[in-house]
C-alpha cells in the first residue's frame, strides 16, 4: 500500500522560507511524477511543481523562480524548498505521486505566512 507523509509546515513570516518533505512508502516503481499540489482558504486544490523520476520539471507561474523541487530516487522522497513566501502561499500543502497511471495524495501540511 502506498502512502505518503508530508513534513516541515509551519509560520513563517513573509520573505522567510520552507523546506516541505514527502517521504513514501510502498512498493512504488521507479518510473514516477512526484510534487505538490496546495489549496489555500476557499480555494481549489491546484498545482505547485512537479518532478519525475528523470528530473524533469515544472512549476506554476506563481512559485517560478521562488520554489524549487528536488527528489532523491533512491528514497522515494520528495521536496519543496520554498523562498520569498507571501501571504498569498499559505495553504495546506499536499504531497502528490503519479505512478503506473494512478495518483497518491498525502494528507496535507499547512504551511502559513504571516507577519
């Protein structure tokens, strides 16, 4: 069964930065898309960054330039180092894994940004 457990959420006042974790567990093939997805307070869930297995990426308009995904393969594990934060980045933050045409959710971490 594969699940997966995001870490490293907190208050963080704007400007300050974050460093999310995904780790995993499962048995999971080694071809995948991992990243994270957010939803902010009456929001719709929508898409942060992205990595595959082969260290493609990508990231919404919003983040480029500020977040950075990284993964280490051997781990099954996901990051998101997130810098310059603003108000508008809080939300909970999910991780998210695309593997042999199936999506995994993680339960969520909250990040906030406040003075």
């Amino acid at each position: 069964q594969v699940q997966l457990l995001e870490s490293g959420g907190g208050l963080v006042q704007p400007g300050g930065s974050l460093r999310l974790s995904c780790a995993t567990s499962g048995n999971i093939f080694r071809i995948n898309t991992m990243g994270w997805y957010r939803q902010g307070p009456g929001k719709e869930r929508e898409l942060v960054a992205l990595i595959t297995s082969a260290f493609s990426t990508m990231y919404a308009d919003s983040v480029k330039g500020r977040f950075t995904v990284s993964r280490d393969n051997a781990k099954n594990t996901v990051y998101l180092k997130m810098n310059s934060l603003k108000p508008e980045d809080s939300a909970v933050y999910f991780c998210y894994l695309n593997v042999n045409a199936m999506n995994y959710w993680g339960k969520g971490t909250l990040v906030t940004v406040s003075p």
